[in-house]
C-alpha cells in the first residue's frame, strides 16, 4: 500500500516539475488514452464519437475535444449504465454521491487506486499554499477520510461541521493548526465566535477554503478575523482536484489531472477575458469517464495564461461556482447555509455514502416565517430520510419558521434561481 501511494505522491510531485510544454505532452498523452479507454469500454461514449463521426485516433489534443459535443448532468444521470466502465466492477470500485450543493445529484464510481493520486493532489494543494511535513493541518468535513489527507505521515486533524463551536474552539486551541482546510460561509460563522485573543493563540498561517463560491468581501473578511491570507481550492467527487490557488492569488489548473475549457453560450471556446461556462475532461477517472462534462461552473482565461510562482499550470480567472443565502428569522437571527445542508444532507449520509436518496433539492424562503423545500427522489429513495428532514428542519428553524417539504419531478434552474440550491426571496 505504502508504495502505491509513494508512487502516486511522486507522480503528481513530478508534474509540478514539469515545463509548461513537457505538461502539455504529458495532458495530450493522457487525454488520449482514456478517450481509447472510453470508446472501447462505455457504450455512452462510443455512440457519442460514432454520432459525430469521431475516431479515438481523431482525438490526440486538448483542442481536437471541439469534436465532441459536450454532456450534461442530467445525460449523466439518465446514462448511468452506460457511462461505467465495463472494464470495472463496481465492488472494486470507490463509490461516491455528490452533494446537492454541486448541482443535481450524481453516482461517481473512481477505481481504487485513484483515491492515493486523490491524496497526493491534496497536498499539492495544501503545498502551494506553505504547507510542509512540519506543519498541521486541521480540516472540516461532513464525515471525515478515516485514512487521513497527508498519507498519515503529517500532523492533522478532522473535524465534522456539526462539532459545537465551543469543542471545536477547544481542539483549536490545543491543535493550533497551521493550516486549516474550511468552507468560506462556516469560517465567517466561526470567526465571529472566537475572540480575538483566541485567533492570536491559535496562530494560523494560512487558510484554504473549498466547497463554495467566495465573493472577495468575504474573503477580506476571513483574512480580517482570522489574521492571515485565505486561498480558494477547486475540486469535485466527479473531477478531483481541478484547481488550486498559489501564494500569488493565482488559480492554477491541474492539466495532469483534468482539461478545463471554457465555451460561450453557443459552445465556442471564449477569449481571453470572455466569461463562459466550465467544461471539464477527466484524464484519470478510468472507472466512470468524464468527457467534456459541463459541471455549471464559470470563469474566464485571463490574457496571461503564466505565473510567476514557476508552476506549470495555467491560470484560470476566479471560479464563480454556487453562492447560497442565509436565511432571516424574524427579529433577525441569520441562519447561514452550512446549517440548512447540515439539516438536508447529513441524513443522506445515513442510507450510506454510494446511494442516491435525492436527485435534486432547492430550498427558498419566501417570507420571514415560511420556506419551500422540493426534492426530486432517486432510486434510492425512503420515506425515512423525510422524518429525519423533519427533525433536522425543526431542530434548526424550531417554531420560527414553517417549511413546506414537496416532491417534484424536475428542478427547472433556468426558472429558479440557477445557482443558488438555498435561496432567501424575502429582503
Ligand atoms: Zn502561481
């Protein structure tokens, strides 16, 4: 075991070493292989190139993927069957469900191995921002990796949200991390629980924020209350880690790991400072292959692709990803969005991390005392996880506010608010 991960460790360091061109080689390598891989062992895929008249052969580079037409999330859902490798089986497989804050629901399978090249792409991460062996490492995370982010070689520590910020404050003192791995609305919720004194105490280098879109007020905010810079870290359960900023405030994008494009509104690729939709290309996710998967993310290619850190990935513009709301009780108790998840997701967790309770959910609050909760089923589905909703709703809301739960068929995100699966309608 320990040799795959040294081996996985030393791949993904060795790419950071790369030139800019040598990368460039090694993506195209890459990038061909799994579209062999994908024809020969996903019906999905075969029809998708014999439809638009495409051979393996035809794709080398990142620029042939134009040929392809790009897929959706609802294709992936409907085409599930057919998107999984015949080359895997799914006991063999990590099985994992994305969370409804990603967007519609989705079953990803990654072959077994690709969770240590899912390490060592971690710590990366947590390297372009100061991290080393000599530091600590303290992360937030719904159900924390048993087997650790830093190969268990390194000081860490994970912690589950739902820790009351009185314990969590407690191991924040005790651990003073070095670093620590957070999602941006629960760090403005835990700043303002902690004194000023205890951030001084805790001393934390940097922080590095993942999960959600981060607006710069709010990052200035952090920086503000925690004292230090705060790096933004792009990745999914369906990509892995598909970006990281540097100590330069430069988003940089792991060509090793997958190819990002980003298309205008008639899937054209955009110009330098053009806004347009991400569309990403997985070059190592061999168990379920990602081609030209439209993820609902946007940014934009700033003129200078280089950055003067010397690492060899290209820089992408700030993603603007999912930005939920809070919600406002009446005489003004604000109820930030990690808790509402907390509340909706967390009893997913229950029915086990590979099923698909939920396709889709969007939660609005329409007056100070009343919110609409819809869900679309998935094949999992139980009438249990809505009892535990219920609870976890009025745990959270109490008498204050009334939520009305209702199944639907579809989520229209073009009529509801597309980017928001928590959204306040009342001022
Ligand atoms: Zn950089």
């Amino acid at each position: 075991m320990i040799s795959t991960k040294m081996k996985k460790l030393y791949e993904v360091k060795a790419c950071s070493k790369m030139s800019p061109e040598k990368l460039a080689e090694f993506r195209d390598l890459r990038l061909h292989r799994m579209i062999r891989h994908a024809y020969k062992t996903t019906p999905f895929y075969k029809n998708l190139m014999d439809q638009a008249k495409v051979k393996p052969a035809d794709i080398r580079t990142e620029k042939d993927l134009l040929k392809l037409p790009p897929v959706t999330k609802t294709d992936i859902q409907e085409n599930y069957d057919s998107i999984v490798s015949s080359a895997f089986k799914e006991e063999d497989c990590l099985v994992r469900t994305t969370s409804g804050s990603s967007g519609k629901m989705l079953r990803v399978l990654w072959e077994t191995d690709s969770f240590w090249n899912r390490l060592a792409m971690y710590y990366r991460c947590l390297s372009m921002i100061g991290y080393s062996p000599f530091k600590k490492l303290l992360y937030f995370l719904p159900v924390p990796e048993k087997s650790g982010f830093t190969f268990g070689l390194f000081r860490q520590m994970g912690l589950e949200p739902k820790t009351p910020f009185e314990e969590i404050r407690k191991h924040l003192l005790s651990f003073k991390p070095d670093i620590l791995a957070i999602y941006p609305s629960y760090a403005l919720d835990l700043s303002n629980f902690l004194s000023r004194d205890d951030i001084k105490k805790i001393g934390i280098e940097a922080i590095s924020l993942n999960s959600e879109m981060i607006l710069p007020h709010d990052r200035a905010d952090i920086e503000r209350k925690f004292n230090c810079k705060a790096y933004d870290e792009y990745s999914s359960v369906e990509m892995g880690f598909i970006a990281s900023m540097c100590r330069k405030r430069k988003n940089h994008v792991f060509t090793d790991n997958v190819i990002l494009e980003i298309l205008d509104d008639d899937g054209h690729p955009v110009r330098p400072g053009e806004r347009g939709e991400i569309v990403l290309t997985s070059l190592t996710n061999y168990a379920m292959p990602f081609i030209r998967y439209r993820i609902g993310d946007y940014s934009h290619f700033p003129g200078n692709s280089l950055c003067s850190c010397g690492l060899p990935f290209p820089v992408i513009g700030p993603i603007e990803g999912r930005k939920d709301d809070s919600f406002t009780l009446l005489g003004g108790t604000k109820i930030p969005a990690w808790k509402i998840y907390e509340a909706v997701e967390r009893p997913l967790e229950e029915f086990g991390m590979d099923k698909l309770v939920l396709t889709d959910f969007y939660m609005v609050q329409k007056k100070q005392d009343l919110a609409d909760f819809f869900y679309v089923k998935g094949p999992d589905f139980s009438d249990s996880y809505l009892t535990m909703l219920h609870q976890g709703l009025d745990n959270l809301f109490g008498h204050h506010l009334k939520v009305n739960v209702a199944e639907t068929d579809n989520i229209d995100r073009v009529k509801t608010v597309k980017r928001k699966y928590i959204h306040r309608e009342v001022a």
